[in-house]
C-alpha cells in the first residue's frame, strides 16, 4: 500500500515557497504487533511550523497534527472505525505504533481518540476543539488568570488561537482589545465576535488606540505577534499586569542572524512589575480534555464562534500553509485541508 506525503525540501529563506516541499510516495509497510493504520481526513496547518521547522532535518515528513481514522489496528486502544487527532505529519495515510508517535518539538505525543462533538464538525478536532483552541483557553485562563472588569490586549487576533482569546475573555467579563492587519478583519472582530474594540495595527497608531481603548490601562496581554506592536502594548500595561508570550509572528520569516529590532520591554517588566510568561499548549496535556471540553460547552452555549477555511484536496497542502504567511486578508480563523 502506498501513501503520498510532503517532505521538507529545503529551510525556509523568508516566506515559505511551494519548492521547500516535494511530494513523494512511499510504500506502508505491513503492520506489526501495537501498529495501526490510520488515514487522514483533515491536516492542520499552523504558524508556528515556520519557526519550528528551523531545527527540521531536510528530507523528514512535513511536522503537523491530523484528523485521521483507524483504517486497520493491532493496538487494543484503537479500535477500526475511530477517529483520533495524531501528531502525523503532512501524508495521506501512517502506520504507526500511537505509543512511539512524537510532535514536531520532538517529544512523545501520543494519538487520542476523540469524543462525540455531536453536529459539531470533525474538522474542530485541529482547531477549536484541538491544539489552537486549548491554546486560547489554557493560555488566557492559567497564565494571564484574568478577573471581571480587567482589560485584555490579543494580537494576531483575527487568527486560530486569537479569535478563541478574546471570545473567551468576553465570556470571562473583560473589556477585550484585539490588533489584527485588514479593516475587514477588525470588523469581523467587533460585529460577529463580540470584542470591545479592534484595530488594524498596519493603519492605527497603536499607542493612541490604546489610550482611547482602554484609559486605565492593560491587565493581559496575550501576545502572538512580538515586535514593536508588544512593545508599545507592554507601554501601556497596567502595574502586575500578565503577559502571555505564545508567538512571534512578526518575526517568523525573518533572517534569524538579522532579526527585527524592537523598543527594549525590560523597564516595562522591571518597573510595572510584569508577568510574563511564555508557553507551548503541551503544558497542559494532562488536562486536555478539560480545555476540549470547556470550549465545547462554549459553542452549544452560543457563546464561542468559530470560522474555517476549508482548503480541500491533500495536494493543496502546502499551498495552504504558505497561504497562511501570504494571504492577506482572506484568511480567519482556522485554516484546515480536507484531505
């Protein structure tokens, strides 16, 4: 049996391109005692595999979680006909003993069988209800430990995991700020998702809005972008305010022995007396489910919208995730490839 999978070609120089990946196939071979066959319904694509793939060998399988269902198994906890979310890589169909199977980061993330999510769909496993969206609600809820009435910055808010915060913060009772880079998406933000206030950080001076946003100043921050946009948010952060550090997009496609320069934080930590604290969602994979099922509760509540863009056909892959660093304003939310 044969697969089909997108191999890292080559480290990225600047915005990734259709010629860092190559698409091969490779023969499966037959299981073994504990292996299972699983084949891909939907592949996650993410920002946080540019910088990772940094430390990638050339020539390895693509990183990256997947929808995937139990086609054939010799493993007692995986039974035929399941669907699970596994930490895969970018191919069609995987042997894999689940027991072995390691992330991108290159520890142990075994494959999890997924619970009835009802009418919702199964795409949700990879976002919402999957690593984007327990990012946004352990992130907000453990690190920056939010009370009622406190101010929230999000930026990269209009993406997978910022769209989720600043729900989340709204459901919690904050006066949520989001920065994002269109018009289009700061008005999705305000009308369909409930945020106080958002701007578009390209034409906004950052600091004025802040001032007119929130005048008594930051509580958290949720940070997804670095840069100079978080130096000014830390300028406007309140004293013992939390800051939760969970990307740096603004720097991702940079040359990394010339990174982008930004305003110095550290008297802004120092004197305000700032929490900041940088995480990966892996730190709360012994309560998992706790976050799946919180966000859950949340949408048949009403209270938490989600939207995806569905890229269909598994050879779209890569043009999918380099849509994610190209698109402009035409992404929000999640974006998934049906395989």
């Amino acid at each position: 049996m044969k697969c089909k999978k997108f191999i890292f070609k080559q480290h990225f120089d600047g915005v990734p391109k259709k010629s860092d990946f190559e698409l091969v196939e490779e023969e499966l071979p037959p299981l073994q005692d504990g292996d299972v066959l699983f084949e891909a319904l939907y592949i996650s694509v993410d920002p946080y595999m540019r910088p990772v793939s940094v430390k990638l060998p050339l020539g390895v399988t693509m990183i990256g979680a997947q929808v995937a269902r139990v086609v054939e198994s010799k493993h007692p906890d995986f039974e035929v006909g399941k669907n699970v979310v596994g930490q895969f890589g970018w191919r069609n169909k995987t042997v894999a003993n689940p027991d072995t199977v390691l992330s991108g980061f290159g520890e142990k993330s075994r494959p999890y069988v997924l619970p009835d999510f009802g009418d919702i769909p199964l795409s949700t496993a990879i976002g919402v209800l999957g690593m984007p969206g327990n990012t946004a609600y352990f992130g907000l809820t453990r690190l920056c430990t939010p009370k009622k009435g406190e101010t929230l910055v999000v930026t990269g808010a209009s993406g997978a995991v910022g769209s989720l915060v600043g729900q989340i913060g709204k459901i919690l009772g904050l006066n949520v700020i989001g920065f994002v880079g269109s018009d289009d998406k700061a008005k999705w933000l305000t009308e369909e998702l409930n945020f106080d206030h958002a701007f578009n950080y390209k034409t906004c001076d950052i600091a004025e809005s802040l001032k007119k946003a929130a005048p008594n100043g930051v509580d958290c921050y949720f940070d997804n972008v670095g840069g100079r946009i978080s130096s000014a948010v830390l300028d406007a952060m309140n004293p013992f305010g939390r800051v939760a550090c969970c990307g740096y997009i603004s720097g991702y496609n940079a040359d990394p022995k010339n990174p982008p320069l930004a305003p110095i934080v550290q008297p802004n930590i120092v004197l305000k007396q700032l929490k900041l604290e940088g995480f990966l969602s892996s730190k709360w994979k012994d309560c998992w489910f706790e976050g799946i099922e919180k966000n859950l509760q949340f949408i048949k509540e009403g209270k938490l919208k989600f939207k995806e863009t569905i890229v269909k056909g598994f050879d779209k892959t890569d043009e999918a995730f380099i849509s994610l660093f190209t698109s402009g304003s035409d992404n929000a939310g999640k974006v998934v490839v049906q395989v």
